[in-house]
C-alpha cells in the first residue's frame, strides 16, 4: 500500500511547489548567483548576503505529507549510528530527490557530511523547513 499523501500516478513530472523550491536550493548549491537581497527558501543565494562565498549548502528538513513528522534515517558519524532529519539536495529525478544526510552536531552547532543517501519521493512530501546556509566539506 502506498502511504504518500499524491496517490495520482498521472503526472509524476509536476511535483508542484516542493520540486520547484528543491530545484532552486540544488541551481544555487551548483553555480554562484549575484542578485538582490531575498529571505526565505527560495532566496537566490547563499548566506546571509548575496557577496558571501563561504557557503554551499541550504540544509532542508522534509516533512511527511500524511504524517506531518520530519523524514529521518540512520547514518553513521565517526562510527556511531545517529538518527537525523536534516539532508542537502544532490538531485532531482522527476518526483524523487536525492539527499545527502546531515549530522547537526549538537556540540559544536557545525553540520556534518555523512557521505550516506535518500532518495525521497516528493509525493510523501507535504512541507519543506529551510536552515540557515552553511559550508559543508563535501570531500
């Protein structure tokens, strides 16, 4: 049985606001943008101005459409198994994204790359929180 909220298989290509404000989140993460200043999550830069360049990463939170709960998944940080609902958009795939997982160290208040994956299918998806840019060593 499928539980995501967007049973309608007819037109999996439109995955409405959610899709469109990953794929402006993911355009940013990928090129530089010099525009105005904007705020929320589909602000075309990122960092608290349009001039930083000390940031690639919008770190999001997804929230279940049926439940109303953040998505979670298991990842390992420095060999230990955490539980985190914060990810990075790395692809967009029709109604499905891929997202890097996130490790908000509680300690230090710093992300860390997990080097682990979801993909999410957008139709589960009914609310997207967008965190404060940061910089996310990718290597």
């Amino acid at each position: 049985m499928n539980n995501c909220c967007n049973n309608e298989q007819e037109d999996r290509k439109n995955c409405g606001c959610i899709y469109d404000i990953l794929k402006k989140i993911l355009l940013l993460q990928q090129q530089d943008y010099d525009n105005e200043s904007y705020s929320g999550c589909d602000k075309p830069y990122l960092g608290p101005v349009c001039t930083s360049v000390c940031y690639n990463t919008r770190p999001i939170e997804l929230f279940n459409c049926s439940t109303g709960t953040a998505w979670t998944f298991p990842a390992t940080v420095n060999g230990t198994t955490v539980n985190t609902s914060v990810f990075r958009i790395e692809a967009l795939d029709e109604c499905c994204c891929t997202c890097r997982l996130l490790y908000l160290d509680p300690t230090t208040n710093e992300y860390t790359n997990t080097n682990e994956f979801a993909t999410i299918d957008l139709g589960c998806v009914g609310a997207i929180r967008c965190l404060p840019d940061t910089f996310i060593d990718l290597c």
